[in-house]
C-alpha cells in the first residue's frame, strides 16, 4: 500500500469492523476462503472466493445508472451509521476526528 503507516493501520482496522459486521449479520451465508500460500513452495493458492459460486453468492448487483441510489443502499448507510455510532461500533477517538 502505498500510504502512511498510521492510514494503513486506520484501513486495516476498518476492513476488520466491517468484516464483523458483515459476519454478524449474515453468517455462514457469505463464508469463502481467501487466497493462502503454499509453504513449500511460496505459491499463491487461489481460494475458493475466485470461484463462480462464490461471486454469485452475493446477488445479482446491478449497476445503477445516473447518480442515484437505492432504498437498499439508504437502508445500509444509515445502518452504518447507527452501528458506528453504538458503544459496538465505535472508537473512542472518533468524535475527536469530526
């Protein structure tokens, strides 16, 4: 990554939040393995995200035309926001940040 070594630790930390949540919400339901090297040999060995299966697990996404979203995509913003918000959710440096 080419940036900062405290904004690739803040990108780190966020991935880790939304891969919670997203687990939370919907387990098992989206569960796929990631890549992983070989220790022999080094190799990278594709995991079964990289699969037809796996990527159409997730729905048919659709691209939107225009700048518009939908109710869904309101929906999970606003979501966000609450969760984010929560003693569940939060840092507590973030208000400091606004």
């Amino acid at each position: 990554m080419c940036l900062k070594p405290e904004t690739v630790e803040t990108v780190v930390m966020t991935t880790c939040v939304l891969h919670n949540l997203i687990s939370m919400r919907t387990p098992q339901e989206f569960y796929v393995e990631g890549d992983q090297e070989n220790a022999n040999t080094g190799e990278i060995v594709p995991g079964s995200w990289r699969t037809d299966e796996a990527t159409q697990a997730w729905g048919g996404f659709q691209k939107l035309k225009g700048n518009t979203s939908s109710k869904a995509a309101k929906y999970q913003r606003e979501y966000l926001k609450a969760y984010f918000r929560s003693p569940a959710g939060s840092v507590w440096w973030q208000d400091n940040m606004i």
